[in-house]
C-alpha cells in the first residue's frame, strides 16, 4: 500500500529538525592531528617517561590514552596510512623513496606519491566545508600535483623528506640536494634566520588558523602539525638540553628498566610482562670508555630536550586556542608514525666524510645546537622502545606500537583504551568527528571507543597486515607474527601473544604450529591483495640509503675524493722519490 505524501513530508520533517537540533548541540568540532616523528612508546610523560611533556600529559589526564595502538615501522608508509585510511601499498606508498630497491620503482604499491584516485583526508573534510592546514613533514611526494596543497589543504608550509636540518635550511643526508622545503605548493628560497623546527611550524599553523577565522567565519578547520622532533639530526635549544645533562649517566639498561617500571605503574603495560633483553647486538653501557658514555648521556639529553621543547610550542598553539574561544570545540590527536630511531650514521664511512664536508660538529659542548648532528644510536633507541622489542624499520613492537592521545568533545576523559588499533583508523575516526564519508577506507572509526566502550574495533578474527622494506607483521586479536630482515633480523617468522607478552620475549611458533602456519596464510593472502612485493635477495634498507647516499656523495664531491686519491699517492710516491734520488746523488758522487 502506497503511504500518503504526508507521512514522508513529516517524516522528513522530524528528521531536519532533529539534525538541526544535534548540530546545535555539537558543533562540528575543529580538529588538530599532532604527529611527532620517531617517537617511542614511552616517550610521553603520560606513558611513564622521565622527559617532560606537560602539555601531552594534560591532553591525555583530559582525554583517551591508547595502549595498543600500532604504526608500521617506517615514516612515509605510516604517514600514508595517517591521511587515507588505507593500507600504505594501496596508497602507493609500500616503502621509502629512499630505501626502495631499483627492482620496485614504479610499481603501483611503491610509486612514492600517493595515487591520485585515492582521497586523503584532507580533500574529504575539504569537500564537507573545513578549512584544512598543513605544517611540517609530508614526505609523501614532491611533483606539483602530490603535494598537500594539491592534495586538500588550502594552506601549506611543508618539508617533502625523511627529514631536513632543524636551524637551518639544509639536508641532514647527502641523498638530498637540499632541504625540499614548499610554502603553499611553491619552493622555498630561503628559512628565516631564527628557524626553529618546532617553532616555526607552530607559528606558521597558528598564522594559517588566525587568518581564515577572520576571513571566512564559522567553518571548523582540519589543522595536521607534523613536527620533525624528535628525528635525527637529533637538535634542541641549549637551554631544554641542559635540564636533562645529568639524567641519563646511568645508561641505557638502567633507562629501560626505569621506563618499564613506569609503565606498569601506571596500568600502561601488564605487571606480569616480561622485560625482554635488548638485542644482543647492542652494546653494553659499561663497555664504553668514559668520553663515549659521556657523549651518549649528552645526545639523549639532546634528544629529551627536543622533545620537550615541541610539548612546548604545541602548549603554545593550545593556549592561542583557548585565548581564541577554539578550544573546547577542538579534537586532539596526538600520535608517532614509528618506533625510535636507532641508526648509526657515523657508522658509515661515507656519512662521516659528507659530516666533515658540509661542517657538521658532533662536539659534546654545543652537541645539538646550529650546526651540530646528534643522534641517539640504537641502544637508546631500546630504552626508549621499553618495554618493547626492537625500534624503528622493525616490525617488533619496538619500532610499531606507539603512542596515541585523543582529546575533545565527546571523548572519555582519563580513560586508557586497551583495544588493539591501527593508524589507518585515524583517517576514519577524524571523518566520524566531522560527519563526513569514510567510504573506500579500511580504517575503522575508533569513536565507539572514545565514548567509553569496551568492544574490541578488530574482533578476534578480523585480522591486518603491515609491513615496509620486507619488515612484516600479522595482528590477529591477541596474536602477532612478525618477520624482521637485516641487519638486525634474520627473515624467520615468529609468533607472540601480545597480551601476555608485549615484549615479544617467547616465541610461540612451536608450541602454537597451527596458529603460527594460519597466520602465515593469511600474512600472505593480505600481502597479494594490497601488492605487496617480495624484497629482492639480501635486501636490507639503511644499506639501500646509503648506497643512493654514497653515489651522491661521489657525484657531488667527486673533487675530495681526487685530493684522497692523490693526497695516498704522494704519501707513498714521496718516499719513493726521495729514495731514488738519495741513490742517483750517491751513485754521481761516489769515485769511479
Ligand atoms: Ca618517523
């Protein structure tokens, strides 16, 4: 039977003033997506750590802290994951550009851009009436039409890197030409001669917000602030390194420890979890002569210094919006896009050699000031992980599972959310906040969570892949396999409980071979569908870098290799020479 016109007129009706009503309720809330690059797990304050993150802390005492939330291991994928909602291979970010093997170039999961057809989040909140800004690294493509300003953001101040110097205008790896710095799509000449990182990229953000509330009134804004801290070069102001110059003189094992026991105490890890050792390649902090822990406990305290100075001009960014009446109508995300850096670059010749060219100190005394490199190395990198195994370009929980903070109307104040999560979900968490379409993701809206719910958003069943530069791993409920390559892995699958032991310290893969082999089915079955490719024989991603790195150096500097090749000849051509003509004055002189 046909329903008379009325009943749908009413219908519809009672629908627009019930829409009315709830947007009166709520307003569309403006949203602030925070990543810092390369921060651990118990790197904030709020997950048990030493350094000091008030600003973070507040918004986690005033919102939900993840304790199960998971990246991949790697910078661009991740970042990738972050603003489509879909796995990083399907957005045409399987790898680095910069550790992707020749034999992947140019294949759809490995393109180094993100695929045109593929929406960011940007470009959805765009289309349903936000204004949208970008500070900080992208990093996912730099041809006109792959960067933010192409690719939903109305205002953009953005680096397209791994990284780049963080006082200056200049790169922090031979493999670059220079620092790709863009303002609004166009490249930039030329930093300001006070350029902090996280400074500045807090001010620009804050100039982009107060100049479109004048401009075009209500609209709520998309704000993504992505710092470089705490990336290598490893740099902060003198006055943040300093507060931390006597912390770390104890090492890195006791820092793991202390870091773990923090954790538990605030309900972050399970009591009952083991502590697993560091991988027995690290080094031993007693075994380090007394200028080298010095150097290493001054790097950290560089590192901790970063890390805080960014909690600060983020505290500055959310103080401006509370003078500014946005405040309490914002959504915080504040997240990290893989485990800590734990790489070596002095470890490279080469590096060494391109430091020395371009003038980079590694002095104790100004260690992380202009013109200065500091890094961590890898047995910091596993005292910040703690109590996880392993770190960055890792999948052990070391170098994928990190922190999340989500803060704001509508979200469980002082809540701590065990469910298992992934990066991909932010995307669809962000759309669920702004009313707008999710459609097309695989990323699930973590807003039933955010509310105070106890349902898992994977079911024990509904299992996901991750993996970058052959670093792989499987979450299935409370299970993960995981395989980890050179140098540091040795390409054999393992599984681990993660519930009972987040540390990945006993390996179920014998006791559990049904599990272990079914996972594997379906690491596999997950892998075809998003196109992951095999990594070719031997392939490891730090040697990839510095490979491209060193035919960089070689191409650039070809002069300075001349001089060493000609400063050895002489070393050895002098004596010779000097020899030859002692003997011919000898033989003119002696009597005949
Ligand atoms: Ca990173």
């Amino acid at each position: 039977m046909r329903k008379p016109a009325w009943t749908g007129l009413a219908l519809a009706l009672v629908m627009a003033l019930s829409g009315v009503a709830t947007a009166q309720e709520r307003p569309r809330p403006n949203i602030v997506l925070i990543i810092a690059d390369d921060v651990a797990f118990t790197d904030f304050g709020a997950y048990g750590s030493e350094i000091r993150t008030p600003n973070i802390d507040a918004l986690a005492r005033r919102g939900t802290l993840f304790t199960n939330y998971h990246a991949t291991p790697m910078c661009a994928p991740s970042r990738a994951m972050l603003m489509t909602g879909i796995d990083s291979h399907r957005a045409g970010i399987g790898n680095l550009p910069e550790t992707t093997p020749e034999e992947h170039r140019g294949s759809p999961a490995y393109l180094g851009r993100l695929h045109r057809d593929v929406p960011t989040i940007a470009e959805r909140l765009r289309v349903a009436g936000y204004r949208t800004f970008m500070a900080g690294k992208w990093h996912l493509g730099h041809t006109p039409g792959s960067l933010p300003s192409a690719r939903g953001f109305d205002r953009t101040f953005i680096l397209d890197a791994t990284g780049a110097d963080n006082w200056e205008h200049r790169p922090y790896l031979p493999y670059y030409d220079r620092a790709e710095w863009f303002s609004d799509g166009e490249a930039v000449d030329q930093l300001p001669a006070d350029f902090y990182s996280s400074e500045y990229l807090v001010e620009r953000m804050t100039g982009y917000i107060d100049e479109a509330s004048q401009q075009e009134g209500t609209a709520p804004f998309f704000a993504y602030l992505a710092f470089q801290a705490i990336h290598i070069p490893v740099q902060a102001p003198r006055e943040y390194t300093m507060r931390y110059a006597d912390r770390y003189h104890a090492g890195w094992q006791a820092l793991r420890e202390e870091r773990h026991r923090a954790a538990v105490q605030r309900g972050i890890v399970p009591a009952d979890a083991r502590l697993g050792p560091m991988h027995p390649e690290m080094r031993d902090w007693d075994t380090l002569s007394a200028g080298e822990r010095e150097w290493y406990a001054r790097a950290m305290a560089v590192n901790a210094g970063m890390l805080e100075a960014m909690d600060h001009y983020l505290g500055q960014l959310i103080a401006h919006l509370r003078e500014t009446g946005e405040y309490e109508n914002t959504i915080f995300i504040v997240t990290s896009d893989n485990g800590p850096e734990g790489a070596l670059p002095t470890a490279s010749g080469a590096m060494r050699m391109w430091m020395w060219l371009v003038g980079y100190s590694r002095d104790i005394e100004t260690l992380g000031e202009r013109g200065s490199f500091a890094f961590i190395g890898p047995e910091w990198a596993s005292a910040s992980a703690s109590p996880h195994h392993l770190f960055k370009f890792y999948a052990g929980e070391g170098g994928t599972r990190v922190p999340l903070i989500v803060a704001g109307p509508g979200v469980e104040s002082g809540q701590m959310a065990r469910q298992l999560a992934l990066i991909s979900d932010i995307p669809a968490t962000i759309a669920a906040f702004a009313g707008t379409d999710a459609e097309g993701m695989t990323g699930r809206s973590l807003m039933p969570v955010l509310e105070g719910g106890e349902e898992p958003v994977y079911g024990p069943d509904e299992g996901f892949g991750v993996e970058t530069a052959g670093r792989m791993a499987y979450f299935e409920g409370r299970w993960k396999i995981l395989r980890n390559g050179p140098p540091l892995g040795d390409n054999r699958w393992r599984l681990y409980d993660l519930d009972a032991d987040p540390g990945e310290t006993t390996d179920l893969s014998t006791s559990d071979p049904e599990r272990f082999a079914a996972m594997q089915a379906a690491y596999r079955q997950w892998a075809e569908a998003n196109g992951v490719l095999d990594m070719p024989e031997g392939y490891d991603p730090i040697a990839t870098l510095l490979e491209h790195s060193r035919a960089k150096i070689r191409a650039r500097y070809w002069w300075a290799y001349l001089l060493a090749i000609a400063f050895v000849i002489g070393i050895v051509a002098a004596p010779v020479w000097f020899f030859v003509r002692v003997r011919r004055r000898r033989r003119a002189t002696a009597p005949a």
